[in-house]
C-alpha cells in the first residue's frame, strides 16, 4: 500500500439556505449490490419485544456496502480515516453533473472535459471547495445486483464513473473538495486500477458512492 502525501483540502466557508432536504443513501438491506468478495449484509434478531421487552438486532456489513464516504486509509497506509473528518470537512456545496443520456447508450462512459466545459456554460463556473456529483441514472437499476454492477467478478463489472483526466482537471484547476456518484465506484467499472479513487484519496478528496436522490437536485 502506498501512503498518503499530506494535503488540506479546500475549505469552503459561506453559508448555507434551503428549500428542502434529500435524502441520498439508501437504506440497509440484505440484498443490495455488493462489490464482488465483500461480506454479506446480516441481520440476526438479539432481542425480541414481547419476550425482552425491547427489540435489537446484531448488523454485519462491510464498510464500502451501501451509501458510504470512502476515507484515504482505505488506499493509503497512513490515510485520514473517516473520523480524521470533522463535521466541517464534511458540510460542502454541491453541484450535480447528468450524464443519463450518454449511459443509456454506453454502460462504460466516463465523464469528459467536455461535459464539464458544457455545464460551465450554462451555470457558470465549478464552484471552488463544491462536491461534484455525478448522475448516471444507475439509481434505477439499485434493486437488481447483476445489472447495476455489469458483472459477478471485480474483472466484469461494468458501470459508467468520471474520467481520471476530468477528475484530474476538476481537482488541480476547479479546486473542487470531492467526487460523488450513484454508481459503485467513482471510476467506470472497467478501470480495475481503481485510479480516479487513488487520485481523489491522495488528495484528501471526500468520495461518495451508491448515492441516490440526484434526480431530484438541481444542477
């Protein structure tokens, strides 16, 4: 395992207004999509109400299963955890990149300059220290395992993510604070090197993956 280059990311300080609240993870079930080799999602009943008078359940789930922040120790030996981000790290604006259409055709696309380039255009510039979410529409395909993740092994997957050189661009020249996605990886399934999460992580970026929700926030 490599280790981590020491790096603050980019630390955004306005404030914040809202007209409503979207939940984007979802929920823990025993059937959601799992990254080939990971441990299954279990629940065992501990305790039950009428006999215990109260109820609980044991949970057993690896850490990347769901709607998670994947932190730079996951890559980098002497990585930030996820408790080495404080609350502030973690309260970003966001903006919203759709490229839908394209995945309908192309399983395997991945972000380009271009797509970002043409978001710029109508919204204007990528915020400094925003989080990039990136829709893919693969929120539609969450309750069947196989098709939302293009395969059964770590070497069939297939699912669309952010190009390394657009990743590379929003972080260097957009000042950008992290990735997010509704897909399993912030990288295309078929990028088995894992680079666009080697690249953010090194960067001490916030990684979100399985989001759901993109659909409903503005761009």
């Amino acid at each position: 395992m490599a280790t981590q280059p020491q790096r603050e990311g980019p630390v955004y300080c306005g404030s914040f207004s809202f007209s409503k609240i979207v939940d984007l993870s979802w929920p823990i079930q025993t059937k959601i999509p799992l990254w080939p080799g990971d441990p299954p999602v279990e629940f065992e009943t501990c305790a039950e109400s009428e006999a215990d008078g109260y109820y609980l359940r044991r949970v057993t789930m690896g850490e990347h299963s769901g709607t998670h922040l994947s932190a730079p120790a996951g890559f980098f030996k002497y990585g930030a955890g996820p408790k080495e981000f404080s609350a502030q790290d973690l309260v970003k604006p966001g903006i919203v990149l759709d490229i839908s259409r394209e995945t309908e055709v192309n399983p395997d696309y991945s972000l380009s300059m271009n797509d970002v380039l043409d978001w710029e255009s109508d919204h204007g510039p990528v915020p400094q220290g925003s989080i990039v979410l990136l829709r893919t529409g693969w929120q539609a395909k969450w309750n069947e395992p196989f098709a939302y993740l293009g395969g059964n092994t770590v070497d069939q997957l297939h699912f669309p993510g952010f190009n390394l050189d657009t990743a590379q661009l929003l972080i260097e020249s957009r000042n950008i604070s992290g990735l997010g996605i509704d897909t399993a990886g912030i990288e295309p399934g078929i990028d088995t090197k894992f680079s666009v999460s080697h690249l953010a992580l090194r960067n001490r970026m916030i990684v979100l993956e399985n989001m759901t929700g993109l659909d409903q926030l503005p761009a």
